[in-house]
C-alpha cells in the first residue's frame, strides 16, 4: 500500500483540515505548507503529486496517538530512521491505540465497512510478524479498516 493512500484515507475519514494536519506534523518538527500538504493529498496522477515517505506517516500516525491519548510522560523521544518502514499492520496497531479501540470496537468498525472478521482474525492482524498465527493485512482492509473508524466516529457523535 502506498503511503499517500493510506494517509489520503485517513484525513477524508476522520475529517481532518489542512491547520490539523499540520498541527501534527508539527509534533515532529515537520513544517508543511498548504501546498505541501496538498500535494501530499494528491493521487499520483494529478500534478503535484508528493510521494509520502514510510517513516512521515509513522511521525504522522505517532503524534495521532500523542494528540488523541495524550504523551507519556516517562516515554523516551522515538527516533524514526528516514529508512524505516510501515506495514499495513502497523497502521492498524497505531489507529487502533490512537482511537482506543478495544476488539469489539475494532470489529464493529469493520463491519461498518462491510468487512466481518473472527476474532481469531482479527487477533492474527495484531500479532507479531513471525508469529505462527501472524496474518498480514490486506490493502483493502487496512483503508475499509479507516473507513470504518470514521464512520464508527460519526455514529457515535451522533448517538451524543
């Protein structure tokens, strides 16, 4: 999966502003312009197009978390090398701790989407890669997965 698709699919879901996301951006020192982040929006075939490096969505997602549940105090500073990647596994790790969502909430966001998992596949999607259980997320459900959050979020906005 290519990073400005998943990082695409999660500012339209969540609803998230140019000002937001740089908001979080700024949590790593990381300055965008709104033409940056414009470009960052993009879909590869509109000029303009700025290919999103693995290790900015990992700063984006991180301070996602930081925003949402708050910095550890006792936590050390995370130092992300510019080789680093991101699995679509790892995106669901770091969505599902940002938005606290325990195994239900997780499954009812998927099946929001129309996706209906057991939770012994859904507990292979959190597991460790090498693990003997450890299933590998698909494209399609780590952005039905984003979709689902924010529809999760709307029904619940909705419900206050």
């Amino acid at each position: 999966m290519r990073t400005n698709d998943i990082f695409r699919k999660i500012t339209q879901s969540l609803q998230f502003d140019t000002a937001q996301i740089q908001a979080l951006f700024a949590g790593s020192d990381i300055d965008l312009t709104d033409k940056d982040v414009a470009n960052l929006l993009k879909t590869d075939y509109q000029p303009g197009f700025a290919p999103m490096p693995d290790y900015i969505l990992i700063h984006f997602l991180n301070n996602l978390i930081d925003l949402k549940r708050g910095k550890k105090a006792d936590a050390a500073v995370e130092v992300i090398e510019k080789h680093t990647k991101i699995s679509n596994n790892d995106v669901l790790k770091k969505l599902r701790v940002a938005y606290n969502l325990h195994e239900q909430h997780v499954r009812d966001a998927l099946k929001l989407a129309t996706i209906e998992l057991t939770k012994s596949d859904l507990a292979a999607l959190f597991r460790k890669a090498g693990h003997d259980q450890y299933k590998a997320c698909d494209d399609e459900l780590v952005l039905d997965f984003i979709e689902g959050i924010g529809l999760l979020r709307q029904q619940n906005q909705a419900g206050n």
